[in-house]
C-alpha cells in the first residue's frame, strides 16, 4: 500500500518527473538517463515545471505533441511520448493519479526511412575534405565493416584479429553530455564477429603504426574514455 503523503492536488509535473527521474535512472544507462533530462527541458517550454499533475489531461497531452512536431521529427515525438507515459505510470503507482493522460493521445508512428548507403566514389570525396585523421579513420572503418560510432571508438587492438582478418565487436561507446563510457552491447547480438577485407586490414596496420605501443584503444584520441 502506498503511504507517499503526496498526491495530485499538491504534486506538480516537476516534482513527478524529477521523483521518477531518481527512481528510475539507477535502472538505465547513463547516456539514457541524461537523453530523459534533455527532453525534460524540451517539455517545459510547453509544459511548466510548477503546472499541478491534476491540471494535465489528454488535451494537454495532444497539444503537447502539436508542438514537438513543429521542432523534433515524428519519430523523437514518438520517444518524448514513451519517456511521459513512463512518467505517468509511475504516477499511478505512487497513487499520485488514476489514469495516463498519454494512452488517450494520437502518437505519431515511428517512421522507418530506407537507408541509401554511400557509394566508394561518395566516401573518397568525403575523405577527401580537410578534417581530422582520426574521424577519416573511423569514415573508413564504418564504410567497411557497417559498424555503429559507438562501437567504433570502443574497439581495442585486441578486438581485431589480423592473421584471420576479423574484428570481435564486443562494446560500445556511450556519451552523457561530455561524460564517456565504455559498456558492453545493448543486446547480446550485439556481440558479433565481422570479416574484413584486405584493404581494411591494411588501413588498421597503418594506424597501428601512427599510435604509442601501450595504446589499448584504436581510437586512443580524443576518444578514450576518460
């Protein structure tokens, strides 16, 4: 039985989001935790801090996705609406309110794009514009293997197996703001094994060479965790 004092005649929506926000944020990654806090302040230019939970309904709700969608794309609407119906059931736990304004709203759908991927001519004109090697360096990683940025700039030198030409993708890169953290994949799929092709093998031997021997990552800077 819930014996929280609170209740919606005196909790407003920062209290709640905040009061979830702690609860839930030990459960979650910390990029994901810092991604709930940057929609926070996106809501609040709508949705005031100090607005009491009472006063918001399916209205407020769908109004609120009215606006998102002169700003964000449908599918970040789609998320903002996942994040408050978390938020709202959580409310209902706590006995806070009886129902979730959000489940009564029109959400837009997330959308799936057909990707187009680059062509070798369209990757040699990009790296061929003035910018840093390590970010050529990961272009043409990515270009090859098909591998996420996350993923890339977690890889040890150990993750790649040069005699067999493989590389073992075992973590990933997860970014909060200016914080780095190294973490295992989302899912155990995640984990995989990709070939590699001899022009590949050759281009990760030559930055081999570029770096310091006791370099643990591919990527020793400024992508190193800290």
């Amino acid at each position: 039985m819930n014996t929280n004092n609170k209740n919606k005649e005196n909790i407003t929506f920062g209290e709640l989001f905040d009061e979830w926000y702690n609860y839930h944020c030990i459960e979650i990654a910390k990029s994901t935790a810092y991604g709930y806090l940057q929609q926070k302040k996106r809501i609040e230019r709508f949705v005031e801090d100090s607005t009491f939970i009472q006063y918001i309904n399916t209205e407020t709700i769908q109004a609120l996705v009215r606006y998102l969608l002169t700003e964000v794309s449908s599918t970040t609407v789609n998320r903002y609406c996942q994040t408050l119906k978390l938020c709202f059931d959580f409310a209902i736990k706590m006995g806070y309110i009886s129902e979730n304004p959000v489940y009564s709203c029109a959400i837009p759908k997330r959308r799936r794009v057909e990707i187009y991927p680059f062509t070798p001519e369209e990757i040699n004109r990009l790296l061929g514009q003035p910018g840093p090697v390590w970010v050529k360096d990961g272009i043409v990683i990515a270009f090859r293997t098909g591998m996420r940025l996350g993923e890339i700039f977690a890889l040890k030198w150990t993750d790649i197996n040069f005699d067999e030409q493989f590389i073992s993708v075992q973590r990933t890169q997860s970014r909060a703001g200016t914080k780095v953290e190294i973490k295992t994949t989302k899912s155990i799929s995640g984990v995989r094994r990709i070939d590699i092709d001899t022009k590949l093998a050759l281009h990760l031997i030559e930055m081999q060479e570029r770096q310091s021997p006791a370099s643990q990552y591919v990527f020793s800077s400024p992508c190193d965790p800290e």
